[in-house]
C-alpha cells in the first residue's frame, strides 16, 4: 500500500501514511474543509447563501 499523499511505501505505525508529516497534511486538508463533498441539496445551498451573507467582510 502506498501513502495517498506523497505515494511512498506506508509505514505502520502511521499508516495508511509514511511519515507523521504526511498525517499531518491529511488532517490539515479535512480541517480546513478541503475534502468537502459537495452537495446539491437546496436547502445546503440555502444555508450556504446565508452563511455568506452573514460572514464579516474580510478587506482584501
């Protein structure tokens, strides 16, 4: 089996990963909604719209 994030042999103690830094990158794209499965629900796509309206404006 191979890391799904670098694709380098796994090692057990972090497996399905090689390396605590590949775990780590893992977890980070979870974290930050990167693994998202979209959805087309209307009422997602409703709360969505809300959510966005009610966030704070950010400058840019």
């Amino acid at each position: 089996m191979s890391c799904p994030i670098c694709e380098k042999k796994t090692d057990p103690k972090y497996r399905p990963f090689c390396s605590k830094r590949c775990a780590d990158l893992d977890l980070a794209k979870w974290l930050s909604g990167s693994y998202a499965i979209p959805s087309e629900d209307p009422e997602d796509l409703e709360e969505a719209a809300r959510e966005v309206e009610s966030a704070p404006k950010r400058p840019h």
